[in-house]
C-alpha cells in the first residue's frame, strides 16, 4: 500500500465544518487534524457562513495550535485578532497560517477560537487546512 | 513547495460535514476552498438519515462557486437538486450533482445552498458533500 509520503509535494486540502457560531464569550479548541507522517501545514484558514465585524475592545483571537502528540504542545502555526477593521466576510477565505508550519508524525492539530473581553460571536463556517507531506 | 499539479490524474477525496437543518432553514455553508487550480470530477451528498421528497414542501440543493470573492448567488455547479415526490434521500447513500467535469480556480470558494419551498418546507437531515478533486496541472 502506498502511503502519504508517496505525495511528497502535494498540498491536500482537509475542510471541517464547525456546524455552529460560538457564544459570545464562548471558547473553542478543537481537533482538526492529525498527522500521519511527517509534513508541513502549508497554509490554513477560516470561511465564515456570515460576516463578523472585528471589535478592539470586546474581540475574538482564532489561531491554530500545535499539540503534539501528547497534548503538551501549544505552539502557534498563525494567530489573527478580530481586531476593528479586520473583519471577516461571509464564504471569503481570511488566511491565519501563512507560513509553512512542520509536523511531527503523531502531532495533533486544534482551531481555537478565544473571547477577548466581553467577546463577540465567531459565526459558523469552514475550517481549511493545507497539508504537505515530507519524505522525512 | 509543490503543487496540487503534482496530483494530476489523481481524483482526491475531499469531505465537509455539514449540520443538519430544520424545516423552513434554508442556509449556504461554505465546503472547500481550492488552494490551486483543479477539477471536480464529482460531487455529491451523503445523508446521516433519509429524507422523503414532497411536490408542495421541498429542499432544493445547490453547490455554488463563489469565486474568491463570494459572488453572490454564484455559479451553480452542476445541476440544482429539488427533491420532489420521488426524489428522496436515503440515509449513507450518495446523491450526485454534478454529472460532468467543473473547473476550479486558485482560491475559489464551494458552498452548499439550502432552500425550501412551501408553507412547511422539510428538514434537510445531516450530511456529508463529498468532492472528487483532481488538480490542474496548470
């Protein structure tokens, strides 16, 4: 049987819907990929079903975590603030990894979506991931 | 980096799971976005339960090219979907809606369109689309 590595070079696109919006002040992590094998997160985002207006008071961070294999990571593949101005638009892709991240064979991957004071709502939407896999 | 390119003559399995909906609770719920320039060669959507058609109070389905913009209504992509008397869906059975080729570019947005018709409308259970992305070697 081949395996993952076999795609060496290729960006596979992995999309999870979230199925509902977030609570006002609600918090979020959950898991959104693993990986297999070794290989590179090459880019991953978010496409909300409706628009969000960022707030710098009462906002919203979504980023994207890496876990490892034993929970113990919680290192950043991309952060955005839902800061006033930058919004998100309804079936728009908003980029928050734009840097190619690596994994370890066995890390696991979470979107986490935070309140930020008194916080406002992520709608639902797609949760998109990139993933490269590497011959190492 | 490599591309998708890479995949050419590779059809990719690519799923969104989608909620289930009540009656009367039309919604677009975006399902992949295409990173490069591909083919769908397929799609469809697979029910988590059965769904009977009804001439008066029906769902019709539509999978919608947005562009990267969120072009509104979009393009439909294939063939709306109406289920009527007699066209139903049966619960883990696929019900395809796309029966050629349809081509994607960099950075377009695939959503899934439910509206009802009628005074009731009917209650489009949970699903899964499920496209067959071939990469363009482009």
């Amino acid at each position: 049987m081949g395996k993952l590595a076999d795609l060496v070079g290729t960006a596979i696109p992995i999309q999870i819907h979230s199925k509902v919006a977030t609570g006002v002040t609600e918090d979020i992590s959950r898991t959104v990929f693993r990986a297999y094998e070794p290989g590179y997160i090459v880019a991953a985002g978010f496409i909300a079903d409706a628009a969000l207006n960022g707030a710098d008071t009462n906002s919203r961070d979504i980023q994207f975590t890496d876990k490892n294999s034993d929970a113990g990571g919680s290192t950043s593949l991309g952060l955005i603030h839902l800061t006033s101005g930058n919004n998100l638009v309804a079936f728009v892709y908003k980029a928050v990894v734009t840097t190619a991240y690596k994994l370890a064979a066995g890390d696991v991957v979470t979107f986490d979506s935070a309140h930020v004071g008194s916080g406002i709502t992520l709608p639902a939407g797609t949760i998109v991931l990139y993933w490269q896999p590497t011959n190492v | 980096m490599g591309k998708l390119a890479d995949l050419v003559g590779v059809a990719v399995p690519v799923i969104c799971n989608l909620p289930a909906a009540l009656a009367k609770g039309d919604y677009e719920m975006a399902v992949f976005r295409a990173y490069e320039s591909c083919r769908l060669k397929a799609a469809m959507i697979v029910p988590d339960a059965a769904m009977t058609g009804d001439n008066s109070d029906y769902v019709t389905v539509t999978l919608l090219d947005k562009g990267a913009a969120a072009a509104s209504p979009g393009t439909t992509i294939g063939a709306a979907k109406a289920f009527r008397t007699g066209t139903d869906l049966v619960a883990f059975v696929a019900t395809s809606l796309l029966s050629a080729d349809y081509d994607l570019d960099a950075g377009d947005v695939v959503t899934l369109k439910n509206v009802n018709t009628g005074s009731t409308g009917l209650a489009l259970p949970a699903l899964s689309v499920v496209l067959y992305v071939q990469p363009l070697n482009v």
